[in-house]
C-alpha cells in the first residue's frame, strides 16, 4: 500500500511539474544557413532573427518564426520536436507547408526549418535551412 500511495503521489507531482512548465516560452536568437533552393523567383530570404518555442498541454508545442504561419507540433521530454503549419505565403495566389523539427534543450535551438511553396496543389519550389541559437 505505501508503494502505491508513493507512486501515486510521484505521479501527480510529475503531472503537476509538467502543467507549470506547459506555457512556458523561449526565445532563441539563432543563425540560419541555407541548405537547398529551388526557387526561382522570390522566397524566404533569412539570415538571423527570432525564434520563439512555446510548450502547450501535454507534449504540444508551437514554433514561431516572424513572417511565417505559427506552427503547432509535438516534443519529447529530451527536447526534440517536430511543427508544422500551411497558410498563405506574401506571393500572390501561392500557399506554403512550414515545417521545423530539431532540439530545444539547455538554452539552445537546432533545428531544420523547410518551406514548400504550391499553386492549387502544384508544387512551386522548395526552400530548406539549418537553424542553430541561444536563448535571449
């Protein structure tokens, strides 16, 4: 009986740890790198700015880039995650799939951020980057 009762309680001061954290945001400032292009015409241009990953209930999360739809997703408790959004991109009639996977633990962020551009259901071009940072 006192086993139970103990992994009981180790269970609700878990959970309870887990929801305190849940809103918590982080703000990376981070570099990115160009990895493929296949746009011929205008895309993303990045080079530095803001990133900001905030936890939701459970393992849910989402991740903001300035510019790009927020994306929603999933991690793990050793910080991996995995987002993704659509929505309508600054090119005229031109829809984008965002999505970002990588590691946000120790106040730091590697990710990978990849952008697919459509018409309809056409597929435009593809852009993709490296991101790495530290928290602000």
């Amino acid at each position: 009986m006192r086993f139970l009762t103990g992994a009981v309680l180790a269970a609700a001061l878990a959970l309870l740890s887990r929801s305190a954290h849940a809103d918590e945001a982080s703000t990376y400032r981070v570099a990115y790198m160009q990895v493929a292009n296949d746009c011929n015409k205008d895309g993303l241009t990045l080079s530095k700015g803001d990133v900001v990953v905030k936890g939701g209930t459970g393992n849910t999360l989402t991740v903001a880039i300035p510019g790009v739809p927020v994306m929603k997703g999933t991690r793990t408790t050793s910080g991996k995650f995995k987002a993704e959004s659509r929505g309508a991109s600054d090119r005229p009639g031109v829809q984008g799939k965002f999505s970002s996977s990588g590691r946000a633990s120790k106040g730091s962020l590697q990710m990978v951020f990849i952008v697919e551009f459509y018409r309809g259901k056409r597929p435009l071009c593809t852009q993709s980057w490296s991101a790495t940072g530290q928290s602000k």
